[in-house]
C-alpha cells in the first residue's frame, strides 16, 4: 500500500482542515505554527501529509482545547512529561496540537492557497 498517495488522494480535506483549524486559532488570537511533513508539504516538498502538528504556547493549550473540543479525540495530557498536548479529527484528518518546547523567536504568515499558515521564520 502506497500511503504516499493515499495521502496525495486526501490532500483536498487535509487543505480545508489546516484551514479550519488555523483560522480558528487566528480568530481567537492564538499564536501557532505548522511543522512536520505539513509544513515540507506547503514548502512544496513532495512529501503528503498525513495528519497537521500544531505547536502553540503552554498558556495557550487549554484555550485551544475548550476552542476545538467538539473535535478532540483525547483529553489534554502530558507528552515526554513535560509538554502539554491533544488530538482531533476533523473531517478524517487527524491533527495534533502541542505544546512548544521555547516560544520561536519569529513567527511569519505563509501564504498557502487562498489562506495563510503560521510557520517558524
């Protein structure tokens, strides 16, 4: 099975998805940016992301959790002991939502398609 092209196959969904999401945490003033094989993807690496990693700030979890609840597959918990984090779904495409490790020094709009994603400058 060629989970690349799976993912390739559901690329549509996991773009409406970042955007939902993103939009979310933007309308309500949370700072956030995209990593893992999401962010190689809008770099235009062709790598198909699976699922969306979200980092956001500590304070920031809890607010993001109560803002995405209907989503949310797991409660908040400790990842590596020491960092918060969650998961959701939201139209089939999982995503997460950690806790950084040190807020980024610059965070930069990405113009994505017909929207913006935060990403690490």
């Amino acid at each position: 099975m060629d989970y690349n092209e799976i993912n390739k196959q559901n690329l549509p969904k996991w773009e409406h998805a970042l955007k939902y999401i993103s939009n979310i945490l933007k309308e309500n003033d949370i700072k956030y940016y995209l990593s893992a094989s999401g962010l190689e993807y809008i770099l235009g690496s062709k790598t198909y992301p699976y699922d969306i990693d979200l980092f956001i700030s500590r304070k920031d979890v809890e607010k993001a959790f109560e803002l995405l609840r209907p989503l949310s597959i797991t409660e908040i918990h400790e990842w590596d002991n020491r960092y918060l984090e969650f998961q959701g779904k939201y139209d089939g495409i999982p995503f997460e939502i950690c806790e950084w490790e040190e807020e980024p020094k610059k965070i930069i709009q990405k113009k994505f398609k017909d929207f913006e994603v935060s990403i690490i400058g």
